[in-house]
C-alpha cells in the first residue's frame, strides 16, 4: 500500500503530479498497484480530510491572493524582471 501521507504531501510541491509519483512508486515497487488503483486509493484518502482552516483575520491587517502557476514577475525600474512572487 502506498504511503497516502506522503503522496498528500508531495501534491503541494510545485509540478508534481499523481503520474509522478506513482511512477516513482512502480519503480520502489514494480508489481505494485497500477495508475488507476493508485490514484482511486489516494481519492479515497484525500475525501478523509478536512479542506477547512479556521484563521482569525483583523480586517486591513493582511492581504490574501490566490492564483496557479509559477509566480508572478514584479519588475524593475529598468524594466526587466527582478524576480518572481511565489
């Protein structure tokens, strides 16, 4: 059986996917589970956990933005990107 924390874990990295590691599972275990098994497995472990966070928030006091991708570019005076926002 796969180890399903870990695979939870590994999700949040940037570019990783189920393909990934469950390629790297076959390769630790070459008659484990296939694809298919593998990611229902971890479906059924994800719907065990709670999506909520509570955070208390003071209004002003943070700003929060949420997007997908690598990052944003904050550029310089000279026009050229300084660096990326992630």
């Amino acid at each position: 059986m796969p180890d399903l924390a870990y695979l939870h874990r590994e999700l949040k990295r940037p570019h990783m996917t189920l393909m990934l590691l469950w390629v790297e599972y076959r390769e630790a275990h070459p008659d484990g589970y296939g694809y298919t098994q593998f990611c229902e497995y971890y479906r059924r472990f994800a719907r065990t956990l709670s999506p909520t966070m509570r955070c208390r928030h003071v209004a002003g006091a943070k700003t929060f933005v949420d997007f997908a991708g690598d990052g944003l570019p904050i550029y310089g005076p000279d026009d050229e990107i300084a660096f990326y926002a992630t």
